[in-house]
C-alpha cells in the first residue's frame, strides 16, 4: 500500500483538479481553504465539505477510487461526486476526524 499511496494522491489531485474549476465558479465563497466540497449519496447527492487532510488516508482513497470507477473524470454535479451511503460517507469522515484529533 505504501508504493500506491503516491500514485493515488497525484489520481485523487486529477479528479479534484477537473472538479475545482466548476467549484471556483459557483461555490467558491462557500468552501473554505484547506477544504473540498464532495457529493456523497447514491440516488440523491448531498454537498459536503471535508478537509483536504482526508485525502492522504486510505479509507478516502478507496472512495475516490470507486469515485473513479462509476463517473471517471466527468462528475454530474460538477464536483466530485462519490457513490457511496451518506451514512457510511458521515461514519468515515467521523472516524476521520477522531484520528486527527488524536494525532
């Protein structure tokens, strides 16, 4: 895993590279710095803003991943869009924040 983790950086810096242009004209007021505005949901999208820090950890890298597999570069919302349960996304990104804090 740590021989792939570079290479998925610089594939999750692609996908969030084609989003952020649509992002920087409409939304830019609303994202903060260090943070990126993602669509989680599997019929209906809801708009979440997570820290960029979430990248680097595996358990985000297999969300972009399967990101990757269902839309590509091409998002529909204009952002990127990731298919998975809101539930499981607000679970994840809570234990996120839980091991961030502890370090």
């Amino acid at each position: 895993m740590g021989i792939r983790l570079p290479f998925m950086v610089l594939h999750a810096n692609k996908i969030f590279k084609s989003s952020s242009q649509h992002l920087h004209s409409r939304n830019h007021s609303n994202v903060p710095k260090g943070h990126v505005a993602v669509y989680v949901g599997e019929s209906q999208m809801k708009r979440f803003v997570v820290p960029i820090s979430y990248l680097n950890h595996p358990s985000f890298l297999d969300l972009l991943n399967r990101a990757e597999e269902e839309f590509g570069y091409n998002h529909p919302m204009g952002a990127l869009t990731i298919p998975c349960k809101e539930e499981a996304f607000i679970n994840l990104t809570s234990q996120l924040r839980e091991c961030i804090l502890k370090h």
